[in-house]
C-alpha cells in the first residue's frame, strides 16, 4: 500500500476534490494491519539485526579479541629453523605468558621449552620484556631474482621489533615479517576460550543472509528479539536506571533536602500549603518564537 | 495557500489536525484506524488521512506543530524525582527508558514519520493548546478561557482571556494540584481504569450521596474560594508510586479501592458523587473568579476534566457567564486541533473571523473521513451482504418507521467524530421511549455495564421543550434535566431502592435517556452540520411526537469507534444490532450470511 506521505503528486488538488471526506474510503478499507506491510517490516527488521550481528561480532568483538584479548597469549618471534634429529622443522616459537618462557612449537603441533633464542645460527637479542603489543606477521621470502615468495607459516612479533622483521635464511634468501591478519584470526581467542574466527563466521554469515535473503532470518529475529534481546534489555534496563537513580538522584535529593530545611519559600513542588491563593500568576505574554522551542 | 498540521502523540490519544488558512479541513484520532483505544503512537494513519482530505502531501505541509513542550515535561519528572527519591525507583525504571529512547527526540521522531518536511516543527505548551481549541473555533469574540486536565508539562489548571486572535493565559496551577488527577485518583479508587473510567465515575454519581464531600474537603485538599487548590500528597502515590492513592487515602475512604469489575457497592457510588460534587464546586469557584479577573461575558473550556458534562451543565446554569463553548475534543487528542490553530494565530499572526451567525468553527466535529456510497456498495457487495439502497428521500422515514418498530440500528454515515463522543456518524441509536432500551443496548450491543447511561440527540428546535436548557449543545457536553412534565415521579416503595436498583424504574416519558437524577447529555443535532441525522430524528418526531433519539457511540466496551464501513459490518455482525445504515446502504441483521469471525473477538478489546 503506498502512503501519501511519499507521494510527490497532489492528486485531491488537481482533481479539485471538496472536502468531504469520500475520497479516502477504499483505502481506509484496507488500513488496518496490513499483512504485506507487516512481512516487509520483519524483513527489513531481521536484515537490521543480521547487519548488526556482522558489525558486532566480526568488526568489533573480532577487532577487539584480535587487539586486545590475545595479550595473554604472548605469541613471540621465529627464532630458527634447524630441526633436531627426528623432529619436523620449527615453525613458530612462542613467548609463554604462563610459563614466562620460550617455547618452541613444532609442525606436528607439540611444543617444546627453550633455553635460548637463535636467529640464523646466532643468539637472537630478544629480551621478551620489550614485547610490547602484538602485530599477526607471515613470513615471506625474497630470492635471487628479488622476487617475494610466500612461505606460508605465519609469525607474530612485536610492533617495532626491527630486528626480526628481517630474517636471513639459512638456503641464503631473506625472510620478510608482514602483517598476517589470517594468522590473527586462526590464532586469537577470545577471552582465551572462543575462537574469535568463529565468532567472526557467525557474524559475517547472518550478516550475508540479512543483506541477501533476509526473509530466512526472520525465524531468527523472531527467536532473538523474544528470548535474548527481550530478557537482557529488561534487566540491563533496571541495573543502569537502578545505579542512576541511588548514585545520582538520591544524593542529588538529599542534598537539595538539607539545602532547603528551615526554609519554606524554596519549595519547587508546592509540597507545602500557603495563605492567599494558589493560583500562580503566568509570565508576562511570551514572544512568538517559543514555539520554535521544545521547552 | 498555507496548510499547519497538529500533532497530538505519545501519551494518549494521538491525533492529527490540519488547517488551511485557518480552516479546519480535517481531523482524526489515530486508534480510529489502528482499532486499539487510546493509540498513544504517532498518529500515521490520522496524518494519512488529513493529507488525502486536503489533497496535498507532506511536501505541501507549510507548519508542522506538537501539541506540548517535551522538554519541560520531562524537566517536571526530573523535578519530582528530585523532590520524592528515595522512592519512586520503579516509576522512574518504567518512566525513563520511553523518555531517554524516544520522547526526548519528538522532533526527530515526528521527522522520521514526515519524509519530506524539512521546515522547523513547532511546539506548543500542553495547556495553550488546550485553550486555543477551546477559544480559536469558538462562536465567540471575546471570552475567557479555562483549561483544566491531569497534567501537561507543569501546568494542571490555567485560565486566560482571548479576544480576536489573541490569547493570553494569565494564572495557572501546577502539578502536583490538579483535578484531574483527583478525579483519576477516586477512578482508580473505585476499580476503573484512570484515563479512560472517569466517565463510569461520572455515570455512576447520581446513584449515590455525595456522603465523603467533607472528608475530601478536609483532609486531602484545600480547595480555596477563588477555585485555586492544593492536594495534599500523603494521600496520594502518583508522584512517585505507580499507584494513584496511598494508605492514607484508604484510612480516610474506609478501606482498599475496589478491585476491578468486582462488584459495585453503595461506598463506589457514594465516592463517585463526592468526587463529581467537588470538581462541580472546584469549577465553579474556578469560573467565577475567572470571570472576576477578566469580566469576559463567555467562557471557553478544554482539557479532560471539560468533558465532565455533569459539571459543564451545572456551570452553564450557575449563569456565571452567558454561555460556554467547550471544545468537543477537550481531551489530548483536541491538542493537535488546538496548536494548529495557535499556529495560525499565534505563530503567525493572522487574523481571526467569527462566524456572523453565531456558529463555532468546530463544524459539528465531524472532521474525519466519511463512507462513499458506491464505496460502501461495492464492498458490501463483494462481501456478499444484502443491503437495500435508500434514496435521500426515503431514508429519514424508512429509519424512523424502524426505531418506532424497537429496532436499533447502527450509523455509519457522514465524516466521523473527533472527540470522544458519537454524535450522529458512528452512532447506534433507538426510540427512547423505550423502557428496556437503555439495558439492551448496555448489555447486548456494547456489553459494558448496565448503570452506564444513553445521551438523547434532540432537535434543537425542541430542546427547551424536554430539557432545562434554552440552547445547542451539539457536543454532548451539556447535562441538563428532563422538564418535570415528563418526568414520572416515583412511588415511595421505590424511593427506597437503592443504587442500582433505581435503574429500573422508568423516570420519565424517554426513560431510555433519562439517568436516575433526571438528567439528560443533551445532544442538539445541526441540520446544516449532519442533515441525514437530523432528518431521521425530524421523521421519527412527525411519527411520535418525540424529537429525541437515543444516541450512543458504534462500538462495543473498550473498542474505538468504529471508522470504516468494514468496521462498522463486523461490529454490527458481533452484536445484537437490528440495522445499519452505511452511507445509504441500508442492512438487516436475519438476511446476512454467517459471520465468520477469527477467534473469540470479545477478548480482542482490552476492558476499558
């Protein structure tokens, strides 16, 4: 049904209709609760909060778990890639937050301690108190013929760690450190527990289905909106209005309270009785421009 | 040509007005259209509708204004809370969120519902927009203005002095005092619902002694002699409880408030005409010294408390001022009518033109939309409903001879009301002279409760024949008494009855309008404003020699009244209704199909 409202035509005028109120009737028929208008409405709404869910789980809690979360992992720098006797290589070696120590974490996913940090047959100069923040890094390698080649193990170093972000290999080629965001994404969990990668798939896929087919969400945004949104607007509701109200408006009140004590003609709500009327007299007549305001 | 839309929403009873050049074109209540009482939301379907009646589009929309001033109401709360917490927690839980969400933002809100305005939204005080409703479409050119409500920003009673275009409010009194609220208070007190039950409150004083006059008097109010008041709150719990009465007032009043449809007691009725007895008196003192400070000759009302029509009449026989105009729409929804004409005359300046003839600006209030006749055919036909088509001839005489036979029959005819009452277009009505009528029309067509009385549409050539009342009062605004030459006096047994039991003793010759105090809410239909009414009454008079007609809303106990002709089929069909008239489609109860209805529908509307 199309509203007036987005009509650019004025079709009453130019038909010079009087006003007698016969012409809006069909219509009128019709107005109340419209099925179709009501369907499009819940699309439109669960494509919102498919949106919505994109924004906050990929982009946000993603970004922020990426940040922010992972610091308790201490993920460190590539020390070598000579592997011991019956070992498969060294991928990555990792700065233990728990253990305050490095560990080396082998391609068959165990991982071992180790004594020292080596670089290329040398002791790296790496002193884990100067990793501070975290950058995801892929390793890359730069041949003969200056060409970049990716190696595929991804790396984490500190921001600003110049020294490893050059890393000579031992065939002779030049291991660059990038920023690798896969490598972040595979890795971070939030709050160490939730794999921000899964967090960010769901987001990114009720994101898709809303801007794709956002009837297929509605279910969803029925379920949602009922039983999650619902409960916890209800409760964060109470605890935010509960902590202004004691926080700030009782003391506010009592404070007024005490000002006010032994002193009757400060009574803004009247509480009081007076002599004489209580009629109170209006302003002198106010200027034409108090429409224009909300108070 | 410049067109101000008024808007009235977000606390009850949203509204839209629009006015050309000052004209009134077009008004609506919005929970006409969404079926649900009261829609507090903003008004889209009324907007809708006044925009079509005009012809225009929101782009041709020159001034947009909201009947009251957001910020200062919401400046009261925080006032309150201030002045009550530690309590009053849960009202401010329930309170802030809509406030914090959506009532701060109005301007925004009303922007999102008008794509397309991209002028300033104006915004007028609560009680101003009371007062130009009740002033600017008045038949009069110089008169004092009273406006008396619940609340609205401040503001609870304000008066003033208009003249021409201008209007100026010289005293007020402000929350937490109101009469309104006092009113509400003794409604939620006697087990109805506050905004909607003071009516049942009003209905139901004659049937009791006003024994509780003094205890208000005395204790919980300090009503002085120049109508200004104060309201002690120990008695009341509206400030900060979500209650409207405290223990205290229980102490005072003997106990509890009644639950709701509990039985009703004497103690109810007692209350109801102790509270109806001070508003009279509040009114009274208010009026005259309104009069005394601006010696006008007429006096306008508007807010809720002017819809008490009980009060209204005794102020208009007091004859304190010549005559009162009270705005049909008094209540929140008559604010959108009433800043739209401030705009006009205050914002804007222009000049105001009354009617030469002494007829207010109101156009009977039939300000909506009404049933096209080919309309009407073409639906009824494809519901498959049989109908006879009248022509304007035969109308008033086929109806007449139908009400004279004991047939009630339902209007769909005309533009629709705005304003609480139903004044000939959305009507059911029924010969008066009936003795059962009033108790069949309670109980089987709007299934509400049985004290609750009918009003008669009169003839306003013979009103002064029936009634103690000299004039129009085309709103139903005015009570008056039925003359003593028709009244039948009652026997001493049945001066001994008690409360309801009266009920069923006839009181006069229409028994069907008569409430057990001889009072009547006296309708006069204009034949200029709503000629089909008019005649029909006119028809029924030449065959009984009674120019009265029993008139009651289209609607069953808490549903709106009905809008469209598919309303008023569906609410015809559920009820115990004779006859209906839509347009001049003529429908007979016995000859329509089974009605397919979803569902127990009497569950659809809430209880009012």
């Amino acid at each position: 049904m199309t509203s007036p409202i987005q009509n650019t035509t004025a079709p009453g005028l130019a038909a010079g209709r009087p006003p007698t109120g016969a012409a809006v009737l069909p219509d009128l028929y019709k107005a109340h609760g419209d099925p179709v208008e009501e369907r499009a409405r819940l699309r439109g709404e669960a494509r919102k909060l498919g949106v919505a869910f994109f924004v906050f789980f990929s982009l946000i809690i993603g970004g922020l778990s990426l940040i922010a979360f992972n610091g308790a992992l201490r993920p460190g720098v590539v020390v070598s890639f000579a592997a011991p006797a019956g070992r498969a290589a060294i991928d990555v070696a990792l700065w233990d937050g728990v253990t305050d120590g490095w560990r080396a974490r082998w391609s068959d996913g165990q991982a071992t301690p180790l004594d020292a940090l080596v670089v290329a047959g040398r002791e790296a100069a790496v002193d884990p108190a100067e990793l501070k923040g975290l950058v995801p890094l892929r390793l890359q390698v730069v041949d003969a013929a200056g060409r970049r080649r990716d190696l595929g193990a991804a790396y984490v170093v500190p921001l600003g760690a110049a020294r490893v972000a050059a890393l000579e290999l031992p065939d002779g080629t030049t291991a660059r450190a990038v920023p690798s965001f896969v490598h972040a994404v595979r890795t971070a969990k939030l709050l160490g527990v939730v794999p921000t990668h899964c967090l960010m798939s769901i987001g990114a896929l009720l994101g898709l289905v809303g801007v794709v087919a956002p009837a297929l969400l509605v279910p969803f945004y029925r379920f949602w909106m009922g039983y999650v949104a619902a409960p916890l607007g209800w409760f964060n509701t109470r605890l935010i209005l509960g902590l202004v109200f004691f926080l700030m408006f009782t003391p506010m009140a009592l404070v007024l309270w005490l000002k006010r004590r032994g002193r009757p003609e400060d009574d803004p709500l009247g509480l009081a009785e007076r002599p004489g009327s209580y009629w109170r007299r209006r302003e002198r007549p106010r200027a034409r421009t108090h429409f224009e305001r909300t108070f | 040509m410049t067109y101000v839309l008024g808007i009235s929403a977000f606390y009850h009873d949203s509204a839209a007005c629009l006015v050309r050049d000052g004209e009134l074109v077009a008004a609506a209540q919005e929970e006409r259209f969404t079926r649900k009482k009261h829609d507090a939301r903003f008004p889209r379907n009324a907007v809708d509708y006044c925009l079509r009646e005009a012809g225009i589009t929101v782009s041709h929309l020159d001034h947009v204004a909201f009947y009251d001033k957001p910020l200062l109401k919401f400046e009261r709360l925080l006032q309150t809370y201030l002045g009550t917490a530690p309590r009053g927690l849960r009202s401010f839980v329930m309170a802030m969120p809509v406030w914090l969400k959506e009532k701060l933002g109005t301007a925004g809100l009303i922007r999102k519902e008008l794509p397309g305005y991209r002028k300033r939204i104006l915004f007028g005080e609560h009680h101003e927009s009371h007062a130009a409703s009740a002033f600017y479409p008045s038949p009069f050119e110089e008169a004092a203005v009273l406006t008396i409500d619940g609340v609205g920003e401040w503001a609870t009673t304000t008066f003033g002095r208009g003249k021409g275009h201008e209007l100026e409010l010289l005293g007020q009194i402000d929350f937490p005092h109101s009469i309104g609220l006092l009113y509400s208070a003794f409604t939620y007190y006697t087990g109805f619902k506050v905004n909607s039950g003071e009516y049942k409150v009003m209905g139901l004083a004659p049937y009791g002694q006003p024994r509780f006059v003094d205890a208000i008097l005395s204790k919980i109010m300090d009503l002085r002699e120049d109508g200004s008041f104060h309201l002690r709150m120990d008695y009341f719990d509206y400030m900060s409880g979500l209650r409207m009465t405290s223990s205290r007032f229980d102490d005072v009043f003997g106990g509890p408030p009644r639950t709701a449809e509990a039985q009703l007691t004497q103690r109810e009725m007692d209350l109801a005409a102790s509270v109806q007895v001070v508003t009279e008196m509040a009114m009274e003192r208010q009026a005259r010294h309104v009069k005394e400070v601006t010696g006008a000759d007429y006096l306008c009302m508007a807010g809720g408390v002017a819809l008490n029509c009980v009060s209204n009449g005794k102020l208009l026989r007091k004859g304190i001022f010549k005559d009162i105009f009270v705005q049909p729409a008094a209540g929140d929804a008559g604010g959108a009518l009433g800043v739209a004409m401030a705009v006009w005359h205050k914002y804007l300046g222009k000049p105001r033109m009354v009617s030469p003839d002494g007829r207010d600006a109101m156009k009977g209030s039939l300000l909506g939309p009404a049933p096209d006749h080919d309309d009407a055919k073409r639906h009824l036909t494809s519901i498959g409903a049989p109908f006879r088509e009248l022509s304007e001839e035969e109308l008033p005489g086929v109806l007449a001879e139908l009400l004279e036979q004991g047939n009630v029959i339902g209007l769909c005819q005309g533009r629709m009301e705005f304003g609480p009452r139903a004044l000939g277009g959305r009507s059911i009505i029924g010969d008066p002279r009936s003795r059962d009528m009033q108790k069949t029309m309670n109980l089987k067509i709007k299934y509400r409760e049985s004290f609750r009385p009918f009003a008669p549409a009169c003839l306003p050539e013979d009103v002064a024949d029936w009634f103690e009342h000299d004039r129009p009062s085309p709103y139903m605004l005015m009570v008056a008494p039925v003359l003593e030459k028709h009244r039948i006096a009652m026997t001493e047994e049945q001066q001994k009855l008690f409360g309801i039991e009266k009920l069923n003793v006839p009181r006069s010759s229409v028994p069907a309008i008569t409430h057990v105090d001889y009072s009547a809410r006296i309708q006069t239909v204009d034949e200029r404003d709503n000629p089909v009414f008019y005649r029909v009454i006119k028809a029924f008079k030449e065959r009984t020699g009674v120019p009265i007609l029993v008139n009651t809303s289209y609607n069953v106990r808490g549903e709106p009244i009905v809008c469209t002709a598919e309303d008023a089929y569906r609410c015809f069909m559920r009820t115990e209704m004779d006859y209906l008239l839509i347009a001049r489609c003529l429908i007979k109860k016995p000859e329509q199909p089974k009605f397919d209805d979803k569902g127990d529908w009497r569950k659809e509307f809430e209880l009012d």
